[in-house]
C-alpha cells in the first residue's frame, strides 16, 4: 500500500502561449505520516531522440506530510527555446510530472503537449526561424500517462525490525482517464468532510 495517493491532478491556464508559465493544481492524500519531504518535479522533454535537450522545469520539496490531504499549485517557468533543436520546438513532445520520497519515484504522470501556431497562416507556410511568441501549446490532458513504483516510505521501520507497513503494492503502470493536478505554493491540508 502506498503511503501517497494523487486524487487530482488539474492543468491551469491550458492551451497557452509557449512561454507562459505551466501551472498544475495537485491533490494528493497522506495515508500514514512521513518524515521526510515529498520531491515534486516538472520536466519538460525537448527531444524524443535526445534526453540532453530534457529540461527540468522546478523541483520543489514539499512538507511536512502528515496524514490527511492536501492539495497546492506547483508553477514552473517555460522552457528555454534555445536550449531544444529548431525542428523540435513546433509538434508534439511530453510533459513529465514526478513524485519522489527519500529520492525514490513513486509516481510519474506523463502529458503530450502539442506546440503549433496559434495562427492559420503560419501553421500553413511555417516560417524557416521559429517564431516562439507565436507559438502555443496545448496539454493534452484527456489521457496522462501513469505510472506507479513500489518503494519504501518507511525505511526505518525495517533497520528497527519494528513492524512496518504491508509491501509496497506491485508495480502499476496503467492509463487514467481526466486531468492530473500540479500548482506550487505551501500546500494547503484541505478539509475532511
């Protein structure tokens, strides 16, 4: 069993211009609380051929985390256009969201972006020099990737011999219909009703 659960993950300000900043409204609840904070990233892969042009948008730490729910806006910054291949920039690429605890994944969402023109014309006769202020994206949100790894939230307890939580469930890596969330701010526990 997973001692993190993500309810909702929700794309803001989506389609936009290239170099809006991405915004993600992310929920998430604690099962059993965690001494460590919770690694959240946002990595933008610039090219499928080359892993160097991927760009890692933020990374931020977030906690404590404690059992409830939560849910906070992670915002990160676009991606630098100078630093992904002039053929690379116009079509489609991915948008990887991750969680990690003790520098272990646990969960990965991935979204395709589409990046075209946001004008007839231009998408018609492309310019030779992409003009990246003309350019928009779109987060397909309708089919995020998901994938789930095993890991130990509770190392401590197996040092110890103490009894510790059930095995981590098997791995999942399965197709989730709806949007994810991510927006970063100091998460907020939300209210139980």
């Amino acid at each position: 069993m997973s001692s993190i659960n993500i309810t909702n993950v929700t794309v803001l300000d989506n389609p936009a211009p290239f170099v809006n900043p991405f915004q993600f409204e992310i929920s998430y609840e604690c099962l059993t609380s965690l001494k460590d904070d919770l690694e959240w990233k946002l990595i933008y892969v610039g090219s499928a051929e080359d892993e160097t042009s991927d760009q890692l948008l933020e990374s931020v730490l977030v906690g404590p985390v404690n059992v409830g729910n939560y849910r906070f806006v992670l915002q990160a910054d676009s991606p630098d256009p100078s630093k992904i291949r002039e053929e690379d920039i116009i079509g489609v690429t991915v948008l990887l969201l991750t969680c990690s605890y003790m520098d272990q994944e646990f969960i990965r969402v991935g979204y395709y972006v589409n990046n075209d023109y946001d004008d007839e014309q231009l998408r018609e006769e492309p310019p030779t020099k992409v003009l990246i202020d003309k350019v928009q994206r779109n987060i397909l949100t309708d089919k995020p990737r998901v994938t789930k790894f095993p890991i130990n939230f509770h190392p401590e307890d197996e040092q110890t011999g103490g009894d510790g939580p059930p095995p981590a469930e098997p791995f999942d890596d399965t197709d989730v219909n709806g949007e994810a969330l991510v927006l970063l701010e100091q998460p907020e526990k939300l209210q139980e009703t």
